[in-house]
C-alpha cells in the first residue's frame, strides 16, 4: 500500500472509529443460532445500503475499478520509466467494506478480533531509490485540512504522476473533498445523539442489557468495553446485545434515523458531493483514455 493510501487510509480509520464505526465485521448468519436473533435477524446488509452514504463511499463501482487501474498502470509505465521493476498488489474487486455504525450486528463476525484491516498484501522491502522513485521527496507533500483532521500525500514521484494524469489540478481537491466525506459521515452519526427516536431505541436497548447485568450507554460503548480478543460468540455481554437489539428493533430503528442524518448533511453540502462526482467523472474519463492508448 502506498504512502498515499495509507495516509488517507489512517484518516479514514480515524473517522470511522470516532464515529464509532467498526468495518469489517461480515456476517454469516446461515451458521447464527435463533437465541441469536429470536424471530429471525434483520436484514442488516439491505439497511445499510438504504444509507446515502453507502453508495457514496462503500460502493466500487465499475469506473471506480477502471480508475484504480489506470492509475496502477500509469504508476508502473513510469517506473518502468526510471529503470525499476513496479508490480502493483492485486486489484481488489467488489464491494468495499461497509462502516458498522451501531456496534455487533451479528455474533458470527467473519473475524471477531478484527476491526478494520485491509486484505492486501504487504510490500516488499525496496531501496531507498525504488522509494524515491514511487513516492518522490518525502519533504515535498501536498497537504488539506478538513474540520477535524488532515492528510498529506507525496507531491512527487510516480505515483503522484500518475494521480495527476487522472485529476489534472484536481489533486489536492479530491483530498480535500473525501476528508469532508469522511467528516460529514461521522457528523451525521453523531446527529443522532439529538434524535428523540433514535434516543428512545437506545434506551429500551440499555433496559433489555441491564437485566443480563450489562452496563453499557449504548451498543458502541459496549463494544469499546470489551476485552481484547473476546470471543463474541460466547460472551455474555455481547448475546445480550444482539439479542435485545432484536427484541427492541433497534438497528431498523438506527438505520432508519442516520439515513434522515446522512440525507440531511448531503442536503446542507450539496457543493461537496457535486465536486467529488465532478472529480470522479474527470478521473473516469482519463482512465478511459488510458485504457484505449493500451489496446
């Protein structure tokens, strides 16, 4: 993974977590017994994709595939360029993992102990050459600054070569434009806090844990509370979470009001998103043209 990504990475993790997000956590619930979810589990998969943001920001669509190889190939022709051999991690196709924003949702996570960790190979060691060649001037970085936070990204190199030939000047905005995302996604989230519905199913939530002895404000800071490597499936805490989110109808009910959260925030920063399909758009036509320059 390159600096770049692993810069935007690190701030995109920070966001999540703040927002109290945990990613990753698929669900399997063929093997889930119905003490897990009496009456049957909601379907959890279809009230995320009714968020306004899963399209936006979970979503690989067939040009978001096209882009990425682009710009793959353009990085790998430049250091081909510079006399280094460049083989770029396999291309990671499908569906991104999708932000978990009310805690535990199932009691069989593909992986419990794990809570955002991207399935890509690791690089090998290179000469510092090598690394100079793809990531350029490490003093030398473009740098944007959200609400909150603040990403850099190599300003030289072939990889910045190679994002420029897709954006043009649209670097530094498209940085820009997916931090306030990120950042508008997390304030939605937190929106919630105020929502008299929202507020009621959480507690009706804490009541149902209370009488399996669970002290938890919420289904996130019970998580957070947690021992380190729990085996959710067996701890009593989280059974009592997943079963009084289902006796309660508390995830319908949380997704339900973030959507009106998210749709709302979208609504207030329509610039936002309108400059990031923009940038998309301008990225997708220059991954096009890449693609017909090979064939």
């Amino acid at each position: 993974m390159s600096r770049h990504a692993r810069a935007l990475s690190l701030a995109v993790l920070t966001l999540v977590l703040l927002a109290g997000a945990v990613t990753c956590m698929s669900t399997d619930r063929a093997g889930e017994s119905r003490e897990s979810w009496p009456g049957g589990a909601p379907d959890t998969e279809a009230l995320s994709r009714r968020l306004p943001f899963h399209d936006i920001l979970y979503t690989r669509t067939a040009a978001d595939e096209r882009i990425e190889r682009a710009r793959r190939h353009l990085t790998a022709a430049c250091m081909t360029r510079l006399g280094f051999r460049y083989t770029p991690a396999p291309l990671v196709k499908g569906t991104a993992a999708r932000a978990i924003p009310f805690g535990l949702e199932s009691l069989t996570p593909s992986d419990p102990g794990r809570i955002i960790k991207e399935a890509e190979p690791a690089e090998k060691p290179q000469s510092k050459a090598f690394g100079r060649a793809l990531y350029g001037d490490r003093d030398r970085r473009i740098s944007v600054r959200g609400r909150l936070y603040e990403v850099t990204a190599p300003a030289t190199g072939c990889q910045a070569q190679a994002e420029t030939r897709l954006l043009g000047d649209g670097r530094k905005r498209h940085m820009r434009l997916r931090l306030l995302l990120g950042e508008g996604e997390k304030a939605s989230r937190e929106q919630l806090a105020q929502d008299r519905e929202f507020v009621a199913a959480n507690e009706r939530w804490r009541q149902c844990v209370r009488k399996d002895g669970v002290k938890a404000k919420n289904p996130v800071q019970l998580l957070q509370q947690l021992p380190r490597n729990v085996d959710v499936r067996k701890h009593s805490a989280t059974r009592a979470d997943v079963r009084c989110k289902r006796r309660t109808g508390y995830l319908p009910v949380a997704y339900a009001t973030l959507a009106v959260a998210q749709q709302s925030w979208l609504d207030k920063h329509a610039h936002v998103l309108a400059g990031w399909r923009e940038l998309q758009r301008r990225q997708d036509a220059a991954a096009r043209a890449t693609e017909a320059a090979r064939d």
